[in-house]
C-alpha cells in the first residue's frame, strides 16, 4: 500500500518541478484514488519518470500517467514460444472455452496464435478472446411459427 508520506513527497516534487501550486484537496484525491493500487517503491519509481518525460504545461499529472507505466500483472501473461505455450481442453484456465472443440480445432487456434504472436507475452485473457473468436458457433435449433426446424432449413440451403 502507498503510504500518505511517500505520496506527498513524490507528488510535490512533480509539483515542484512542473511548477505547479499544490491543491491539497486534489492531493488527497490522488491519494484515496491511488493508494491501494501502488506500493511505495513502485509510486516513486513511476513519479520520476513523469518528472523526466512529461511535460505538465502547468496543470496535474493525470491518474492515467501513473496507471499507465503500472507494471503488468506478469502472473496473467503467457510467452508464446514452442514448448512454452500450449492451448488444450486439460488447461483449467481454457478448459471452459474449449468445451467441444476437436483436437484439430484446438491445433487451428494454437498455430494462429504461435504464427501472430511468436515470441511476444500475451496475457490469458487475449488467448481466452482468441479461442472465442476462433470457435465454431453452437448449433442451435429453433422452431419457426410454421414449424419447421430452422438449423434444418438453413442447412439444406447450404448444402
């Protein structure tokens, strides 16, 4: 958790250096914002390369500067590289996407991602969308109001 006094020094120093007056109304709604999703280090860190790359114009950084340079959860992200990376209905975090597909299907998904994206760090739910994309919809039947099955209908249109 970000502490009130590592907050208050990295954001006058912004302040400072951007030459812009303290607002300790706007400070303290930064903070409540903030201080859950930032440990100390990681906040100070993130402040100095405001400090060395933004340029403020005289107004306060905004949230989306810091959430912006937040690392990334690296537990959620996945290296696509051979041996590494591999898509299966066994895989408790796909398991419930890949209910029904073939084998083949499965291989189709997991070449089209090693073939866009080798050597590149996805996170779980980009594959997860992927898999969504990819799979065939579910055939459903509906009656029409004559009766008629519909999924029938539209497959002797296409074959």
């Amino acid at each position: 958790m970000l502490t009130k006094t590592c907050f208050d020094r990295c954001m006058n120093t912004l302040l400072i250096f951007g030459d812009i007056p303290v607002d300790k109304e706007k400070n303290k709604l930064f903070y409540n914002l903030m201080k859950n999703d930032f440990e100390d280090k990681e906040f100070s860190i993130i402040s100095e390369d405001i400090c060395k790359t933004e340029t403020l114009y005289g107004k306060y950084p905004t949230p989306k500067m810091f959430y912006d340079r937040k690392p990334k959860d690296k537990s959620n992200m996945v290296l696509i590289l051979d041996g590494s990376f591999y898509l299966d209905d066994s895989m408790p975090e796909y398991k419930e996407y890949l209910k029904g597909t073939t084998d083949e299907e499965q291989l189709r998904i997991w070449k089209w991602i090693m073939d866009n994206k080798y050597g590149q760090e996805v996170s779980k739910d980009w594959i997860i969308e992927r898999i969504i994309q990819f799979r065939k919809p579910k055939e459903t039947e509906w009656l029409s109001d004559n009766g008629l099955h519909l999924v029938d209908v539209i497959k002797k249109i296409e074959g």
